[in-house]
C-alpha cells in the first residue's frame, strides 16, 4: 500500500513507522538529486509557509528557507522578536491565526510541548525544528548522510554517540536508529544518559526491527568496530555558560580525537550536527581557550577537518530532507 503523510504532523520520531521513514529518505534522495541536476521542482506553489523560531539557527533557517523556496512556496521568517506567542498572545491562539494565513508551520524553540499545543490548534501541518527533547528534522539528514556513505544499508551498523548523551540529538539519535534497525550506543558519563523511560521505549522498538541500544561509560567499548561516531556541543543553546567548568572536566574523556577514530572502523565516518567548537575561530571558542586552556572541545580539529568527517555533506542534506518532510506533509 503506497505511503502518504497529507496532512500529518513532524514533530517527533516516535510518531513515525520505519516504512514511513525509509520513505522519507527516498523522497529526500530524489529532491537532493533534483537539486544537485538543476532541475526546478516548485511542486507547492501557490502555498505559504511561517518559520517561527524561540532559538535562532544556521541550518534549520536556512534549510527551511531554501527548501520552501525552491518548492514554490513563500516563506515567513518570525525571529525571537517578532511574535507575541506564549507574551501577549497564547500558544493556542497564535497557533490557529497562523493556521488560517499559512499552510504550514515550523517550531524551532523550547519544550516539546509548545511544539505539540501548536499542532493540535493549527489545523495545518506543523514542523519540529528542534525542541528541548528531540531534533527529527536533523535525523533525517543524518540517516540520509549514513546512508550515502554505506551502501550497504543502514540497518545493522553500530552508530556511537559520544558526549552529553541526554540532550535532544541524542534523544532522537536513539529513536531513530531503534527504528531503523541500527546498533545505538550512547558514551559519556553515567549521569548524563538519557531518561529511563525513552531508553526503555527505544529498546522495546529495537526488538522488532533487530537493533540494540547500549549505555555505557567506556570509550573503548563504544567505539571499537563502530561505523558512525558522532558527537555535540557540551553545553547547548539555552543552557547557562557557568555550566562550562564543570562540562568540560566531565566530558573531556569523550572528546572525539583521532585516537579514538582509529579504534572505530576502518571505514567509519565522523558526524556533528553543528555548530562545533574544534578549534577557537569562535567568540566562545576563544573565550573558553582563556579561562580554562582548552582548544579543542567535543572534537579536535584534526579528526573534523578529516576525510572522515561528512559534517558539511550532514548540513546540506538539513535542506534536502526538510523539502522531503514539508512535501510528504502539504501535497
């Protein structure tokens, strides 16, 4: 039976079947072919599309932005600033007013909750463009770039993730890759694992679709024979910067060095949903290198700059797979 997702909802993984994600990829595999032949696909002209970002963004902004343009849409962007929801204006009512102008809406801020008030009172498609627990658009991206680099498959492959292992990427990571048949560990300190009931939910997943999801503190374990080790900023948006200190001090064991790329597989890639600090071409990079004497923070610059890493084919596939997302939802 052929796959439609009219009208549904993005906002968490959990609410997706594998078939329907394996989907996604092809769709996305097509637009990017598309895209890279130069070929116009404005398929949704004539419909509107709002971006209504709480966190400001490189990637989701402008992966959104290009993606709805080159499939005919007009795009609104609402900084920060420029909306009243949650002020003056509640979540429920700002939902349906941009329901009645747009046909499509993107959320890119807070709790998952906000995200989930928006599609139960919009009446049109809405997108998670990140939230505080999860980041699906980012996975498809990241399962589409998997993907190229094996042909193979994905399923089987061991995916690590290496860091502060409860934060939204992770989370999402962890579903993902339960849904699709791959082998998720997540490496860092045991206090920063994710909450027990997703972990139990993920393995519950994993025993129908052949994966498994390992916790664990040892980097050697972890990474031996891996296919994808990925990390992420040790403090992410939103979160205090006295956090830094003490982050650093607990997750510089599970910095992604080339030593710890050369225990994985011979052919493993190296991923990151950016922005990275691997070196101190940053305000913050530059700034942490004077406080406390580190350069390098999640992973060096040697391994991300490497033939391994595939971070920039990940941040352009952002644009391919969200076209993919809004398509599947607004035809």
């Amino acid at each position: 039976m052929p796959i439609s997702l009219s009208g549904r909802n993005f906002l968490k993984l959990l609410d997706y079947t594998p078939d329907e994600i394996r989907y996604l990829l092809r769709l996305s595999e097509q637009f990017k072919s598309l895209k890279l032949a130069g070929t116009p696909h404005r398929y949704l002209e004539g419909k509107n599309i709002v971006l209504l970002f709480e966190k400001t963004s490189t990637r989701t902004r402008c992966a959104f932005e290009v993606a709805g343009m080159d499939l005919g849409m007009g795009v609104t962007y609402l900084d920060p600033g420029s909306s009243q929801m949650g002020a003056k204006e509640s979540i429920a009512d700002t939902a349906q007013v941009l329901g009645r102008m747009y046909d499509g809406i993107e959320y890119r801020g807070f709790a998952q909750e906000i995200v989930e008030e928006l599609a139960e009172n919009a009446g049109v498609p809405v997108w998670n463009g990140l939230t505080t627990e999860f980041h699906p658009t980012q996975m498809i991206a990241d399962m589409l770039t998997v993907k190229e680099n094996f042909p193979g498959g994905l399923k089987g492959l061991k995916f690590v993730f290496m860091g502060d292992a409860r934060n939204n990427v992770a989370n999402s990571l962890m579903v993902v890759c339960s849904k699709l048949g791959l082998h998720f560990v997540a490496c860092g300190p045991k206090d920063l694992m994710p909450e027990e009931s997703l972990v139990a939910q993920c393995r519950e997943i994993a025993e129908e679709t052949g994966a498994t999801v390992t916790l664990t503190d040892d980097v050697d374990e972890a990474v031996s024979g891996a296919h994808v080790v990925y990390t992420d900023i040790w403090v992410s948006m939103g979160e205090p910067a006295e956090l830094w200190e003490k982050r650093i001090k607990l997750l510089e064991p599970y910095r992604v060095t080339a030593q710890v790329m050369a225990k994985a597989d011979a052919e493993a890639i190296f991923m990151h949903c950016l922005p990275s600090f691997h070196d101190t071409n940053t305000t913050i990079g530059a700034d942490i290198a004077e406080k406390f004497g580190v350069t390098e923070m999640e992973v060096s610059n040697e391994v991300f700059i490497s033939a391994k890493s595939k971070v920039m084919d990940e941040a352009e596939n952002r644009m391919h797979t969200i076209k993919a997302v809004m398509y599947a939802t607004l035809s």
